[in-house]
C-alpha cells in the first residue's frame, strides 16, 4: 500500500510539472497538451493580428504581424494563455498601390476571422482575445465585434485596445526625438521594432522618403472619404523614424504588456460578458417578451 501511495504521488507530480511546463505558443503544444493548455488559460486564447504591408523604406512589411505577436508572448510569458499563430489576415486595402501588400477581399478577411473563432470554440476555447497591431483594422474590428450580436454564440469576443500613458511616451520621445509628429512606420512604431526585432530593420534607411503629410483633403470639410489615407500618406509612412530606438521601444512595449497582463487577468475571471450575452441572446429570441 505504502508502496502504491508512493507511486500515486510521483505521478502526480510529474503529470502536475508537464502541465506547468507546457508551451503557451498554439503551434507548439502536442494534441495532448493542448487539452491541458485550454484548462490552464482558463479557455483563453489571444489572436494576435497583423497584416503585410509597407513600413516606409526601413521597417519590414510583417512590422505589425511582429508588434501585435510580441505584446501577447511577453503577455503570456507572465499571465498564462494559449497564443494562436500569427494572424495577416487583415483589411488593407488602403495600401493596394504599394509592392507587398497582401490585401484580401472584405468578405474573406470578415470569413477567415469568424471561421478561426468558431474553431477555437469548437476546441474549447469560450474567450477569445483580439490583440490588433494595425490600425487599419480599428474600424473592420469595431463593426466586427457588433456583427457578433447577430446571432447567438458560445464564447465571448474580447478586442484588447491599450491606453496611452503619457508619463511613457514622454520619456520616449526624450530618448528619441522632440518631434511630435508621428504614425505610421514612425518614431514610436520604429522604437518598438528596434527592441523587438532588431535583426530585421533598417533604421539607416528611415530619411528614404517622406514621411510628412500632404493634407490633399484639407480643403474638404464635413467629408470622409475611404482615400483619406493615400491623400495624407501615399509613401505609407508617416512621422520621422530617423533617431528611433530600442530603449524607448522597450519603455513602450513594456506598457503594453503591463495593460495586456492586466486584461487578461480581468478576461479570466470576468462573468459579466458571458451572462450579458447570454440573456441578450435569449431575449432577442422573443423581442415582445423583453421587459419594457
């Protein structure tokens, strides 16, 4: 009996150190653990999503598929989640003119993201984190978020959207540049790739081209055209990237994962969205029955 005891607690614990171990990257985990990874994350799962397009003349065209991936693997290295693969799949149309533009039609970009949550439902996943690194997304993922009202589902969609800290990009800005002016391919977006991805950037060649905005609409007040965005940066940069570095982009990163960490935490545990969705889904079954 003794002996059996014995036995029964060095499997516990060598079952108890695997589970512990086991990797947080998707594609890394076996079929087994990957059972063991939907329990510890609390079936939570984080997207990380980017898209191929250009970043100026010194940044590489995965820039935001690199960002959005490195905030959710240094997120998940402290607060443990399962990280699906990197995700490209994304609205660019805006960048059509530009060499390596991958830019997929509405409709499958909108087919792929629904289709990758209802698997990741389907594998046991019941909340889903949206962590965007292109800004071209805000707007698909706003109406995308709406459009999952329109019909009942079995796991809550969470969009992760940082706020700015002023004290941090501060102290950016005074390790970089005092230039104000920066976007696209920019000071800030430059920094962090310099901390993130040293290896594949050319900050060198970041006075190339313009990256100033030529205000082509300026004239047209109470109008928004979707040509915005060519009419002010047709060189798909904006800012001046010239003095970024890998310090500030540490300092910025860094803060990102900290609100990250944070909201993950929050995700876990949260009941409210569930619930909400839940008697939203049943109500609007019957609209006349609803409470007035």
């Amino acid at each position: 009996m003794y002996k059996q005891i014995i036995a029964l607690f060095f499997l516990f614990t060598s079952v108890l150190a695997v589970a512990q171990d086991i990797p947080f990257q998707l594609e890394e985990l076996t079929a087994p653990e990957f059972i063991q990874a939907v329990e510890k994350s609390s079936k939570t799962c984080i997207i990380p999503i980017g898209v191929m397009e250009k970043h100026g003349a010194h940044l590489p065209l995965g820039t935001d598929v690199y960002l959005a991936r490195e905030y959710a693997l240094r997120a998940a290295n402290e607060e443990y989640v399962v990280v699906f693969p990197s995700y490209y799949f994304s609205q660019i149309n805006e960048a059509r003119h530009q060499p390596g533009t991958i830019s997929y039609s509405p409709e499958l970009i909108w087919k792929v993201l629904q289709e990758t949550l209802d698997e990741l439902n389907r594998n046991g996943f019941d909340k889903i984190i949206l962590v965007n690194g292109h800004g071209g997304n805000n707007a698909f993922l706003t109406f995308f978020g709406m459009a999952q009202l329109s019909e009942p589902r079995e796991y809550s969609l969470y969009w992760f959207r940082p706020q700015d800290n002023e004290d941090i990009e501060k102290k950016a800005v005074e390790l970089t540049q005092t230039d104000k002016y920066d976007s696209h391919a920019g000071n800030s977006e430059s920094s962090m790739m310099a901390a993130a991805q040293p290896s594949v950037i050319h900050l060198d060649r970041a006075g190339e081209q313009s990256g100033k905005d030529q205000g082509r609409m300026k004239h047209l007040n109470y109008i928004y055209s979707g040509i915005w965005w060519y009419a002010s940066y047709p060189n798909h940069y904006g800012g001046d990237a010239s003095k970024s570095n890998a310090e500030a982009g540490e300092l910025l990163i860094n803060e990102t994962v900290k609100q990250l960490v944070e909201m993950i935490k929050t995700v876990k545990t949260d009941t409210v969205v569930p619930e909400l969705q839940k008697q939203f889904f049943e109500e609007s079954q019957n609209p006349l029955k609803t409470k007035q």
